[in-house]
C-alpha cells in the first residue's frame, strides 16, 4: 500500500515548455486534488476532482489543466511553464468530497522553471 | 474570503520542551485539519478537529469553534517533531491553509 504516489520528483523546465505531473492513489478514495505551495506559504488548491468523472477550479488554476484518468489517477499539464510557476506541487486524496473528510497527501514535485 | 493566522510563526525548542501552536480563523467552519510538514517537504495530518478536542500520543489539539481558534499542543518535544505545522479549514467546500508555524527542536 504505497498511498499517493507522484512522479516526477523534481523537474526543470525553459519557459514556454510543456509537462505533466502523474499522480496515483492506491486507497480507494473518491476525491483528489492538486496543490501548489510557494516558498514561506500554505498550500493552495490549483484543481480537485471530486469523484471520478469531474474536475472543478480552486483557488488558482490558471496556467494549469488537469485529467482525472481513472479512479486511481489524477495529473496535472502545465501547457506553457511560466517562471511563475515555479513551485512544490503536492497531489492528495481523500476518501469523499471533500474536506469533511482526511487528506492524504503525495510526496511532492519539486519543479523550477528557467 | 476566509483568514487562517497561524502563530507564532516561527519557535525553537530545546528537546523535550512543551508548546503551544495557536491557529485564528476569521469565519466560522465546519472543518479544521492540523498538518506536519517534516523537513523533507512529508505532508502528514495529524488531527481532523472541527471541535473538541482529540490526542494522540504527545499531540493534541483542542478547536473552540464558536470563538474562532484552535490549538495544537506538542508536549515533551523531540527532534523528530521538527518541521512545519499548518491549520486549514473548510472554506466554500476547499480547504484554506494558514501560513504555518516553524518549529525547530534542538537537540
């Protein structure tokens, strides 16, 4: 039982790159969702995906897409990395929407961009 | 939106020290989790407390709802309890994190 997994572990990229953060949960867990946390600060919501099947906005979600693949997979596109973007992105699941309920949270990406 | 002011903001302890980490929030919630952040970036909660009050071994924490804050208590500290602790509560469905308090404990 590796709870939520993430990969890569760090990545740089040039402005104007593309990539996708893979994130995998092995718990069962109906919601997932994708944080970004900047130097000094909490954690701020980019997406969540309630059930399988849905994908709503947070707090800050341009710049970001994001594909709910299956019930165990959730990953997140940057289309076009802005410096902006530079950030530690954690990835968490829990078992119903939403937060009346535990989070459990990946290991992060550690992601630079140049 | 909602404020989640966490306090104090940074604290060094010497090993097996007791404190006391406060968490304000400007709205009345539903929901309050309390996360460690350990030095390796680790995010683990460590207590689900919309009120009341929980313990787990040399943790506890106590949310007095109807006055807006929470509390986080480490008692006899070791090293290993370094890190960064977040409150979040729910926020319109979301969870609102504060900014954390850093606490070093020192050997």
């Amino acid at each position: 039982n590796a709870g939520v997994t993430q990969t890569p572990k760090f990545q740089v990229l040039k402005t104007g790159q593309s990539m996708t953060l893979q994130c995998a949960q092995d718990m069962n867990h109906n919601s997932m969702y994708w944080y970004r946390q900047d130097p000094g600060m909490g954690l701020r919501l980019i997406y969540y995906s309630a059930s399988e099947g849905t994908t709503d906005k947070g707090e800050v979600p341009n710049g970001y897409n994001v594909s709910r693949l299956n019930k165990r997979e959730f990953s997140l596109r940057l289309e076009s990395a802005a410096p902006s973007q530079t950030s530690v992105y954690f990835c968490a699941s829990s078992g119903n929407f939403f937060v009346s309920d535990t989070q459990y949270f990946g290991p992060g990406t550690r992601l630079t961009v140049l | 939106g909602i404020q989640v002011e966490q306090s104090p903001p940074d604290l060094i302890l010497q090993e097996g020290a007791n404190s006391t980490l406060r968490c304000n929030f400007s709205d009345s919630v539903n929901n309050l989790q309390w996360f460690h952040q350990n030095p390796w970036g680790q995010l683990i909660n460590l207590f689900y407390i919309p009120s009341g009050t929980k313990q787990n071994g040399r943790l506890s924490a106590t949310t007095v709802a109807t006055e807006r804050y929470s509390l986080l208590y480490i008692s006899s500290s070791q090293t290993t309890d370094s890190g960064v602790y977040f409150c979040a509560v729910e926020s319109f469905q979301k969870l609102v994190f504060g900014t954390g308090t850093r606490l070093l404990v020192s050997p």
